[in-house]
C-alpha cells in the first residue's frame, strides 16, 4: 500500500504517478524495488530501484514532496512550441495545432491524395475505402496519453498535397497493410513503424485516438497561452522569488554546527536538513537547494540516481529533474517537459477522463 504525508489532492496525484511509474518498470523487467522512509513515522520518502549492473544508476521514484525545485528554474520557451500541423476530431467545429512534444516522427514527406478517399465517414479509422498504402516515410506518429491507464499511445497520420498541413489519421487496416509490407522486407524490418511506434491491435477499438487526442492537444495549447500571458507579470516578481524561503524542517539538535558540510562557509542558518533524521552535518540554505532538499552524505544514492519524468516518463538524472507541473505543481517534470509547458500525466488523465 502507497501511504503519503502529503495533502489529499497531492496525495492522490503521488499514488497515482508511484502506481503509473512501479508498472511500467515493473512490465520492463524484473526489479528489486525498496523504499526509504522519511522518519520514524512511517510516510514513504521514495521508491528506489536497485540498478541491474554494477556501474548501473539507481533509479528514483519519488515522493511528490521530497525533491526541491531548482533554485532558479530554467526560461521556458517562447517559440515553436506548435507545429503547423492540425487534427481535427469529429464534431469539434475548429482544427487544433499539434504540439511539437507530441510529435514523434515526421521525415516531412506528402501524399498524393487518391481518388474517391474516404475520411469523414461514420465508421471513422475503421474505414479503409479509396485509401493506398502510404509511403512509410510519409507515416507522421502522434501521441497521447491515455488517462486509463496511464500509458503512451500512438497514431499514424499522413499529409496531403492538396492541404498538407491538416493530418489524417491511417485507417486502421491500412495501417496493418503497411506494417504487414514492412515486416516482411528485409529492410523496413527494422523500421520503428514496427518495433516502437507499432500500433497497439488491443486499443484500437476502445480509445478514440483522435478524439483523445484533439481534447489533448486543446488543453496543452490552452496552458501555453495561459502561461505566456502570466509571463509578463511573473516577471515583475521574479526578483521576490529569487529570495528563497525557508522550507520546514526540523532543526538539528547541535546549534553550534554552523559551518556549511558542502561549501564549507560559517552561516548563522546552516543547521541539520536531513530528511531521514539521521545525521547532524549543517548545510546553509542556499546548499540545501542546490542539493534539491537531499542529504548530501545520507541521500548520495539519490542524488546520483536517475528519476522517471512524471510527464513522458523517460529517465533523467537529478539535475534535469525536479520541475514543476505547470498545472499542480509538483517537482517531478524533466527539464525538456517543463520548457514546452507539458503537465504531469496524473493531471492530463484527470482533465481528460
């Protein structure tokens, strides 16, 4: 059982992200995992994953409180945060942008539209009349996050030279055609068509990919230009939030230890940080931050562990970790999801489901 000492709705969104992260590694391969506790009351501080070799980096699984921001978080971009592609769900009156997190492969190649092509009909990505196998390198790969499961999903969408900004999604049966033709070629084999970008047969006819996808893609837009129209305030009070604050601790029991363990500096602040209540050693403030709130003699497996990004799940190490969620704030973005405004999948699946 995931126990937490956070609030309810952080509480929830932690569960949720422990859950999503322990499965996916658990369906990669087999894991010692463990946990540390934060003190003697029992909440959970992290999940940590033993590596498989000897050189291997741990890899962390967090609790949604125990890793501090950056002291200086990183300039989120400005600019080409949206393709000039567009999708446009059935029933939504306006096509959406795709973001360009959202694309995963694109060789920028078009099609020539074939006559009588069917793309509107009732019966959707089901319908296959008119079509033609696609080129693979005309196939453009999106993805959503199912808010089910968690989990990452793919649709094959091609370009028009009659409009070739607007995508449209691959019947599924020509889909199928098209990867039938590859894994039988002794060269398209190896094609990521077939092995990481594959359509999963299983989820074709329970998610609505391009449904999900528009509501997606809609809400992503939404938070960019949310954020980039606080961006102008944010900026006059960034000075008051260089400032940093004191987050709560339990101050150690030595007053005198007032020389900084990592830099080394006497300062009136520098006083235990140690989240396990383990050890006495004094780190300032300005240090505590930089190590992201870890102990620097307890927490060194940690520090030099990689972390699951709570948004596209990949790993990265401490110091590409630990951003914000532009929607609930918690530290568990990598720095790539931060700077194109994405939000962690707990949130997504929630707004989405």
């Amino acid at each position: 059982m995931i126990r937490s000492a956070t609030g309810g709705h952080e509480a929830r969104q932690w569960r949720t992200f422990v859950r999503q992260q322990l499965q996916r590694l658990a369906e990669a391969g087999d894991f010692n995992i463990t946990t540390e506790m934060s003190d003697g009351r029992g909440s959970i501080l992290r999940y940590i994953v033993a590596p498989q070799g000897a050189d291997g980096r741990s890899i962390v699984v967090p609790n949604v409180n125990s890793i501090l921001p950056p002291p200086e978080l990183p300039a989120r971009a400005t600019r080409d945060l949206l393709a000039p592609y567009t999708i446009q769900a059935p029933g939504k009156a306006k096509p959406v942008n795709v973001p360009w997190s959202r694309v995963l492969r694109d060789y920028k190649q078009v099609e020539t539209r074939p006559r009588n092509i069917c793309t509107s009909c009732q019966w959707g990505p089901q319908c296959a009349h008119g079509w033609a196998v696609p080129a693979p390198r005309s196939v453009i790969v999106l993805s959503v996050n199912d808010p089910e499961t968690g989990n990452q999903l793919f649709g094959w969408f091609v370009r028009f030279t009659d409009d070739n900004k607007k995508l449209v999604q691959v019947p599924f049966p020509v889909a199928k055609q098209l990867t039938w033709r590859m894994e039988n070629d002794v060269v398209m084999c190896t094609s990521a068509l077939c092995s990481t970008y594959a359509l999963d047969a299983h989820s074709e006819e329970d998610v609505d990919f391009l449904t999900l996808a528009h509501k997606s893609y809609e809400r992503v837009y939404c938070n960019i230009r949310s954020a980039l129209k606080r961006k102008r305030e944010e900026e006059k009070i960034d000075s008051k939030r260089k400032g940093m604050q004191e987050p709560d601790f339990v101050p150690g029991c030595n007053p005198e230890a007032n020389t900084c363990i990592v830099c080394l500096e006497d300062d009136e602040l520098a006083t235990s940080r140690c989240p396990h209540s383990k050890c006495t050693a004094a780190m300032c403030l300005k240090c505590h931050h930089k190590t992201r709130g870890l102990c620097p003699i307890c927490d060194r497996t940690a520090i030099n562990a990689d972390y699951p990004c709570s948004a596209c799940g990949r790993l990265a190490r401490l110091q590409a970790y630990g951003l914000p969620c532009i929607t609930c704030k918690s530290c568990t973005l990598c720095r790539e999801c931060y700077n194109v405004y994405e939000e962690c999948r707990p949130c997504e699946g929630t707004a989405l489901a």
